[in-house]
C-alpha cells in the first residue's frame, strides 16, 4: 500500500502570514510530486509540481521536496483569504500510471 | 489548449438504476485517462485509468465498469447503482508517459437514494 500523509488540518492562518502544508509518503521509489487546490464542491486544480529535490517556486507558492526524508511540503506567502481551501498532495511512483493522494490540509485565512 | 469535460454534472438515481457518465478531452491525442471518487470528506480513489482505445485498467473490484471507445473518451458505468456509490466522480487526464500532471475535469456529483 502506497501511503501519502497529510494533516488534516483545519489549518487557520491570518491574512498576509505564511501557510505550511505538509505532506509525507511511504513509497521510497516515489518520483513526482503534486500539490492541488481544491474550492470546496469544485475539482482539483494543479498549483505545483516537483520533481528534484530542494525548492521551486511560482508566485507566492514555493514546494519543497526531500527525498530523502519522504517529505513534501507547500508554502505559501502572503495568504489570501481566496487561497482558503482544500489542499491535496499527490504522489508519484516511478512506474505506472498511478497517483497516491493525501485526504488533503484544509487551510482558512482569515481577513 | 486541453479542455477537459464531463457531464452530467449532478445527478440523483435510485438504488438499483443505471449509470453512464462522459468524459471528454479536448486539444490532445493519446491522453491517459483516469476517473476517480471522492467520498463526502474523503481522499481521491482511483478506480480506473485507461493509456490508449480499449485499454482498462480497474484499481478497486465493484460493481463500476469503464469503457474507452474513442481515444478522448471515457465512460463510467453500472448496471445497478449502490447507495456507496454515492460521491464526487472526477476525470483527469495526462499526458502519455511515467509521472505526468494529471488535469481534472469538473466532476459529477452523484447522489444514489
């Protein structure tokens, strides 16, 4: 069983703080890395993807990965209250066609 | 660029009906397909993903069924729907290959009685 950890929150940050996803998963061989933001009653949209090790940013999102430790995690800057809602990890291995998703961290950032 | 669809987008049957739900991609040739549930307050379930015309592969044994006619096109079926069918059905795609992004459709919500 491929298992991807999420907490799951809620998660409360205030507005203009930093919001810290975190994501673990059990599958060593893992290679790709996905982080989903989900409205709630609306689909998963893809906001990151990471593949190497270390940090990659877009805007105010930055992933962080760490093989090593089997960690993934999210900031994010600056927060929002539209970046209120349902984030999902994902996960890769290195055959196959499947993901492994987290039960995802819902995040709230009040005004 | 792709476009992803599904339809319907809500829908409520009884127990023991039918099911048939579309998927369709547009802007892209040979995409992976997959389609998967997600239960009130649950993580994604990945029921079945296809990688060309025909080709099915099944993650959870139910009573659900898929079928590729086409090569943009994805269905999800049933002869008789549970009350545990009840969910959030999502399509994805991505392109042909180990590790790729993976796009959601807008999702079915379905709602067995």
């Amino acid at each position: 069983q491929k298992e991807v950890e999420q907490n799951s929150g809620p998660l409360s940050v205030p507005e203009g703080a930093i919001a810290s996803l975190n994501c673990t998963y059990s599958d060593r061989g893992s290679q790709s890395f996905f982080w989903y933001r989900q409205y709630s009653g609306k689909s998963p949209e893809l906001i990151m993807s990471i593949y190497s090790n270390g940090d990659k940013e877009d805007g105010r999102f930055t992933a962080q990965l760490n093989k090593a430790s089997q960690y993934v995690s999210l900031l994010i800057r600056d927060s929002q209250p539209s970046d209120s809602a349902t984030y999902l990890c994902a996960v890769s291995p290195n055959t196959g066609n499947q993901f492994y998703f987290g039960t995802g961290t819902s995040l709230t950032v009040i005004p | 660029s792709q476009t992803i669809h599904q339809w319907p987008a809500t829908l409520v049957q009884p127990v023991g009906s039918p099911l048939s739900l579309e998927c369709t991609v547009e802007g892209t040739s040979n995409p992976n397909l997959y389609w998967y549930r997600q239960a009130a307050g649950r993580g994604l379930q990945l029921l079945f993903y296809s990688v060309g015309i025909g080709q099915i592969s099944s993650e959870v044994p139910q009573n659900l069924s898929a079928s590729r006619p086409q090569d943009r096109q994805f269905i999800l079926s049933s002869k008789k729907l549970l009350l545990s069918d009840s969910g959030f059905y999502l399509c994805a795609w991505s392109a042909t290959g180990t590790g790729d992004e993976q796009f959601f459709g807008p999702g079915t919500r379905l709602t067995v009685l």
